[in-house]
C-alpha cells in the first residue's frame, strides 16, 4: 500500500464550472477526511466519514460542496459553481478507528484547485 | 468548541540553535496532541504524537510534552539544521470533538546555514 492518493494533484477552472476530486485512503483505514487549506493557514476541516457514512459536516461549508464515499472505500468531493474563494488545496487524509487508535491522520498530497 | 493557538512565523534560526515553538490548546475532553510537519513541496505528516497528560512525544530530534495544566504542547529541538526547515502544525483530536482533528495555523520555520 503506498498511502493515500489523490487526483487530480492540479484543476483549474472557470469560475462557474463544476469539478469533482477523488480520494483512495489507506485500505484498511475506516475513517475518511476532507480539508480545505489556504496559504498561510492550517488546514480547515471540511467533512468525515467512517466508512460510508458521513458523520460530520463543517457548518462553514456551503451547499455547493458535496462529499461521497459510496462503498467506504474511496471519496470524492464535488464543488458546484465553482467560485473564486473556493481556490484552494483540497486534503485527504485518513485514519484507523478503534481500540488503540490515536486519531493519527495520513494525508495525500492534496488537490490544488485555482478557480479563474 | 476545541481550538490549537500557536506562535507565529516565520522563526529563523542559524543551524545548530534550539528551537522551541509554543502551542496552547483549547479542548472540552481529553484531547490526543500531534505535531505535523509539512517540508516543502510535500504533504503533512505526523512528527510526534502524545496521548494524554505528561507524555512525551519524540522523533528526529524533536520532542512535545503534554501538559494539562498548563493545556500546552510545545514543540522543541536542542539542535536544527537546515533540513528542519518546514512548516510545523500544531493539532488536536478527542472523542468530544466527533474524532476530528483540528489544526493551528502553523509556524514556518527557516534554517539558515
């Protein structure tokens, strides 16, 4: 297993436009996560899953951003419409959950997204 | 809600000084505490990590004690050098806070030769 993988590593788009990231975790980790990380800033929690389910949500996160992880394997993570503000590095990371866990997150490379 | 404050940046030090980078935490529970390191060009990853009160994290030179009392977890290193410079978060995670982490605003640190 080589880690967590994420693609695209680079999306630039018009404003307007749709664009989607894709996230492969760990195999054996459960839990999945999204962070959004702008320069100069720590990463901002966006969602989680455990498994397939999405157990939390940022509030600071608009309608136009979705999250999925169908089959508790891989995720994606849709923004619509894009805008300007959204530009941004998108991280995936994930983690192990249960006895013994320590809450240790291993991160992807992220997604680096630049809205024109 | 849990919150990370942590010193500014950028620090810049000659190679071979002590560091220390301070980091305070706020948390409702009984939080784990991480250092991640971002070099440059690469993702984050995990330096060290301290589960709960008093332990110590240690990895490539670098140590963090927690400290309940004081709801600290400094970052230090007797000795940096170049290859030190990074960006350094500081974070939390604990059951109260749904499992998250939740991450300060990181110290860019620079070594000069």
């Amino acid at each position: 297993d080589t880690g967590v993988s994420q693609d695209p590593r680079h999306k630039i788009t018009k404003r307007g436009q749709n664009v989607t990231f894709r996230c492969d975790p760990i195999s054996e980790h459960n839990r999945l996560y999204w962070y959004r990380q702008t320069l100069g800033q720590g990463p901002e929690f966006l969602t989680y899953f455990q498994n397939e389910a999405q157990l939390e949500k940022s509030r600071l996160l608009s309608d136009r951003f979705s999250a999925e992880r169908p089959k508790g394997s891989f995720s994606t993570l849709e923004i619509q419409r894009t805008e300007q503000g959204d530009s941004a590095m998108y991280l995936c990371a994930s983690s192990r959950s249960g006895q013994g866990s320590t809450g240790e997150l291993f991160f992807g490379e992220g997604s680096r997204l630049t809205v024109l | 809600g849990n919150s990370v404050t942590q010193m500014e940046g950028p620090v810049t030090l000659s190679e071979e000084a002590f560091l220390t980078i301070n980091c305070t935490y706020t948390a409702t529970g009984y939080p784990s505490l991480f250092w991640y390191v971002q070099y440059p060009g690469e993702g984050l990853q995990l330096l060290l990590k301290a589960t709960k009160a008093d332990d110590k994290g240690s990895n490539k030179g670098f140590e963090a004690t927690y400290r309940k009392e004081t709801t600290s977890f400094h970052l230090e290193k007797g000795s940096v050098q170049v290859s030190d410079s990074a960006v350094y978060f500081c974070a939390l995670s604990d059951r109260d806070g749904g499992f998250k982490t939740i991450f300060g605003a990181g110290t860019r640190l620079f070594v000069k030769a």
